[in-house]
C-alpha cells in the first residue's frame, strides 16, 4: 500500500484524465470486452478434457451453514449463526486460544504501538479526521509497511474489526468501522480516477503509482488499495458497527472495484488457468462476494469466480493431487484461493469436495521427509510445506478424513515449536515485519500469516497423540503419470530412506515449475543425501 493515501492527497491537483470515458481504450483491440468474458463470451477452442468428480468421504456438512439473505452480515465465510460456536472454539479449545493471542498480539503492534506513527494514524482513521489522516501520510511520504506476507497495514484494520465482531465489544467495533470508512472514502477519487484509464477494464491492469509493479518496490496496482478481498472482509466483520452512510461509503468502492471488472486469468482458455497466480487472482470474487446481492453488486463476477476457480483444480492439480508447482509456491495462492474454495462450497458449488482437490491431501504426505517435519517437493519454493490456513481448513471441514488428521498433528507437534508458516527468524529478518515486537518463544500458531481464515476454521478435534505415523499404513510409494513425478520410501520411519524422481511432461501455460528432467532428491538415515 505504499505511498497510496500520498497519492489520493495529490489527486486533487492532477488534472482528469485526458481521455473520456466513452472514448477510452479499456482493451486491446483483439479481447473480448469485460462484459463479454463476464457473460460467457468463450473465443478459444475447447480445452482438452479431464475427469474429475466429487470426494465428500469425511466431509462435515454441519460446518457449512446457509448464506443469508442480502444485507446481512458476516456472510462471505460464515454466517450470524456461527458466531456462537466460532466464539466457542476461540475461547475453549488450544488452538483457538493461541490463534486469538496471536491476533491480539498483532493488532496491539499495528494499531496501539505508542513508538510506531501507525497508532497515531489508526486514531485518525478511528476518528474519520480525514485531514489528520492525509497530513500523516504526508509527513511519512506513505502508509506504514506491511505486516507481513503480501498483509498490506490495512490487514491490521480487518483483524480489528473480526476482533470486535467476535467479542460484540461495540466501542471497538465503532472505531474499526469508522477506520474502514474513512480509509474507502479517501481511496475512492484515485479509485475512479485509475479505473477510468486505459486498458483498465481488468483491475489487475490498473496501477495507481509506481513505473513497475513489484511487492516492496511499488504497490500492486489497484488490488493494494483495496487490500485484494481485505476491504471485503472489513466490511464483512464491521457491516454491524456500521452507520447507512459509512455502509454506502464502503460498498461503493467495493463496487467500483469489482463490478463489470475482469481480474487474472479470466481471458484465459480453461486450461492456461494452472499456475498459482491464478488462485491469488480469486480476491476479486472474494471481495465481490462482500456486498453480495446489495446495491452495486454484480453476480457475474462470483460465477466467473467458480469457473476459474474449478479450472484451476481441474488444470492445475492432477487426478492424483500434484500441483503443477512445488507445495510451497502452491500454498501462496492457497491465500485466496482456500476462503473462496470454501465461499463457493457454501453457495452449493462445492470446490472442497473435487477430486482433485481432496487429492492433494495425498500428495502432501508424500512429500513428506521421513523426519515428518519438513517437505520436499520439485519447483519453486520446494522446500515449502503446507500452510495453516490450508491444513486447518482440511483439518477443520474433513474431521474425519486421516490424511487431513495426520497433517495437522505433524504441524502441531512440529520438533523444537518451529512454526511451519513463518518462523522467528523469518519475522525478525523480512523488513516488511520486523518493526513489530516479536515474542519471546514461537510456537506453530504465532507468526506473522494470514490468520483470519484458521481462526475461523478453529478446532481441537486431535488425533491420539500417542497414534505413530506407520499406524496409519499410508501407501510408500506414489507416481504421477501428468506430472511424471514419483515418490517412494521405504516406511514411515525417521530413518527410512525417501526418495523424489523428477521428469516433468505436461508443461503449459506459465508456473513457477522447474524445467529439469531425472531431478531427484535423496533421504536416508535421518539426513538429506541428495536435495533440490
């Protein structure tokens, strides 16, 4: 989000674009027009087909409630009717104790900080002192740095106000809301301004500052200002605290943002829809889904949204689970990619429940090292494991499934309490977290990631802990035939020997994929032998 509120203070003095909106260039002159993609203009040939089917062994289908009606909020991933069992789980069971201490411990950094300008700013923004807000900005030529991975300041606000939604506190839920308020009302000229250039009919388009675009060096084009889904789930948390006008104030921008508006991967064939990216692109829906049958909303968006959604674990995971990327860079995506998975299953489009989805769960163990504590698999980020906010919705939605069981008991008793999703070192060394205090211990439930969603999917529903990993007979050896990539070992011991065979066939479309062919890596005796 750097130097964007800066930005909405100089636009007063930049002149309207030049070009009028009739008359302005919002594609290329071979698209289809964003109405066209969003009412199922197809141009390409069809895409080679691929069988899938649905997998609902274990599913919890108590834990999926009903969406309400229009208007009433939360809605996006849970409903009013949750918020009992949610408040439960957060103040009864371990994991959702450490979740919410987490959370505090963070929003106490971001927001309350007497040595960070951040505390003074969210006062401002607390306050709707919009003068006192731009003037700050000013001073600090920008907003505050993140809060962690791809968690612009604004996160900071949305963890406020789920906080507040949580414990019906009604004076902190006020000032979230306001914050909320104020920050949309200010960021929606320069909103409207980008929006009405050239080529900006997909957001993902659009820049607000910056030559380039790049995480840290300049803001990620429009998705910063509004944080990707984050102004949606903002509102979502905050609907309640809210007055009609702030509603309308944040909806608005809401609308500006995702109406009659394409995103990543929506005018691609079904099957160039295979690379991370492409789940990170499902924010937009996610934010859509925000003001969800109220003025300004446009269905289209959250239809596309499932149509790319289930391309993507139809094209970018097989039959048998594998990404077309290393687990690590796969759990990236799975940021935005696992809230809408589970919107749309609770909307009756059941995206947790494809075959190749449940699928991964498989490969996820597979690429386990035989000391159980860390992952190996071939590509970017290859060393990477599965994620908490993966792993807990798995745990979470399919209790009963012991592949998604034996996953979690592994994250939880992770040797010497190293976190698997960010640990001590990480948050210490990344500049985008470091000017946050950092607790004395770690433990797999603190750090800096993205927290709403395992809180949210918060449970205790443990295995034995005296169960061993060969109790559960998971298969030893496993081959892909679309990826060309086998797995095997010889038990589930710590000492056994492991190995991973790399010889990719199915390239297409872009991914962060490594080319090699007879790559392999090597695990015996407790030690790496060979590794990527």
């Amino acid at each position: 989000m750097k130097l964007i509120l800066a930005l909405i203070f100089a636009s007063a003095t930049i002149k309207p674009c030049a070009f009028a909106q009739d008359v302005v260039q919002r594609k290329l002159s071979t698209e289809s027009s964003a109405d066209e993609v969003l009412d199922g203009k197809y141009p390409f040939p069809p895409s080679p087909e691929v069988k899938t089917g649905s997998d609902l062994a274990g599913f919890a289908e108590d834990r999926i409630s009903k969406v309400p009606a229009p208007g009433i909020h939360p809605r996006i991933l849970l409903s009013p009717q949750d918020l009992p069992d949610l408040r439960r789980r957060l103040k009864d069971t371990e994991t959702g104790r450490a979740l919410y201490a987490t959370l505090k411990f963070r929003t106490a950094g971001a927001l309350r900080n007497p040595k960070e300008w951040s505390s003074q700013l969210y006062a401002k923004l607390a306050a709707g002192d919009e003068a006192g807000v731009l003037a700050l900005v000013e001073e600090h030529k920008g907003f505050p740095p993140g809060i962690g991975h791809y968690q612009p300041w604004l996160y900071a606000i949305v963890m406020e106000s789920f906080d507040a939604m949580i414990s019906g506190d009604e004076a902190q839920g006020k000032q979230a809301a306001t914050a909320i308020a104020t920050y949309a009302k200010l960021i929606q000229p320069n909103l409207e301004r980008v929006l009405n250039g050239p080529m900006n009919d997909d957001v993902w388009r659009a820049k607000t500052s910056g030559p380039t675009t790049g995480y840290g060096s300049s803001d990620q084009g429009m998705r910063e200002g509004v944080g990707g889904h984050l102004l949606g789930y903002a509102y979502d948390f905050s609907y309640n605290f809210m007055s009609d006008s702030q509603r309308a104030t944040v909806r608005g921008v809401i609308s500006t943002a995702t109406k009659g508006r394409l995103w990543m991967g929506a005018r691609l064939p079904h099957h160039f829809r295979n690379w991370n990216w492409i789940a990170v692109g499902l924010q937009q829906p996610l934010l859509a889904l925000a003001i969800e049958g109220e003025e300004g909303s446009d269905p289209r968006v959250y239809k596309m949204g499932v149509e790319i959604a289930r391309d993507y674990l139809t094209y970018a995971i097989s039959p048998s689970g594998e990404s077309t990327e290393a687990v690590g860079y796969t759990q990236f995506g799975l940021v935005w990619g696992n809230p809408f998975f589970v919107a749309a299953t609770r909307r009756g489009d059941n995206l947790l429940g494809h075959s190749h989805h449940r699928a991964m769960l498989d490969w996820y163990i597979q690429s386990m090292e035989p000391s159980l504590d860390h992952f190996t698999s071939h590509g970017d980020g290859g060393d990477g494991p599965p994620t908490i906010w993966t792993l807990s919705m798995w745990h979470y939605f399919f209790p009963k499934d012991r592949r998604a069981d034996f996953l979690w008991h592994c994250f939880l008793t992770k040797s010497e309490g190293t976190p698997l999703a960010a640990n001590a070192l990480d948050v210490q060394n990344d500049p985008a977290t470091r000017h946050l205090p950092v607790p004395e211990s770690f433990s797999p439930l603190k750090g800096n990631f993205h927290i709403i969603e395992p809180m949210l999917w918060a449970s205790d529903d443990r295995m034995d802990l005296s169960v061993k990993p060969g109790d559960f007979k998971f298969p030893t050896m496993r081959f892909d035939p679309v990826r060309g990539s086998l797995n095997a070992r010889s038990g589930w011991d710590a000492d056994a020997t492991a190995v991973q065979f790399e010889c990719r066939v199915d390239s297409v479309g872009g991914s962060h994929e490594h080319a090699d062919r007879t790559n392999f890596t090597l695990f015996a005796l407790g030690r790496a032998w060979a590794s990527d």
